[in-house]
C-alpha cells in the first residue's frame, strides 16, 4: 500500500510540475505620458500576435496633455512586445493611434501628435 500512495504522490507532483506555466512571471513596468495637446481617454494593450485589445487600462481615467502615469501590466505573460492602441477625447483633432514597441526595453512611452 506505501509504495502505491508514494507513487501516486509522484504521479502528481510531475503532473503539477508539467501544467505549471512559467514560475517567474513578473510584472510589466512602464511609463506612459501623454504629449500629445489632446486628452487621451482610453489605452488598450496586448501582447503582439493577440488578436484582441485587453480591458482598457485607464478604466474611468484618462490623462491629460502633459501628465505620465505607470502602467503595470499584470497578465501573467513572459512577453515584452505589445501592441497598444490610443483613444483621444471626442472632438480632438488627433486619430486613433496604434504602435508596437518592446515595453521592457524602453521602460518608458510618449504618445506624441
């Protein structure tokens, strides 16, 4: 009976093991700043080859011309190129604007007209 139970114990520590995603995940840091005259009222991202934005990191935020805020992106992923996406308030002369950029490399981001 103990070398079943010890067995099974095994069985199911190589299981948890193999299902385990990367056991370091950290967290993305970067800067955002805004400098742009226009008030930037939604930022998606995602990580590139995605096919669709994550939630809206500003949320019910937004930021004004001139001002920076740290993003954290938290989504468990080991990646660092991300495709972001930027909404400006209605009546602003600036389009939608879409960029792809190494998060990690540059640890900072300035949204410019």
């Amino acid at each position: 009976m103990k070398s079943k139970l010890s067995g099974l114990i095994a069985l199911a520590a190589a299981i948890v093991t193999a299902s385990a995603g990367p056991s370091h995940a950290e967290d993305l840091k970067f800067q955002l700043t805004n400098g742009t005259n226009s008030v930037l009222t939604r930022f998606y991202s995602s990580p590139t080859g995605v096919d669709n934005w994550e939630e809206d990191v500003f949320g019910e935020n937004v930021l004004d011309p001139g001002e920076s805020v740290n993003i954290t992106i938290a989504d468990g992923r080991t990646v660092c190129k991300y495709d972001m996406r930027f909404e400006f308030e209605e009546g602003s002369d600036l389009d939608t604007t879409e960029d792809t950029q190494d998060l990690c490399e540059l640890g900072s981001y300035t949204i410019h007209e």
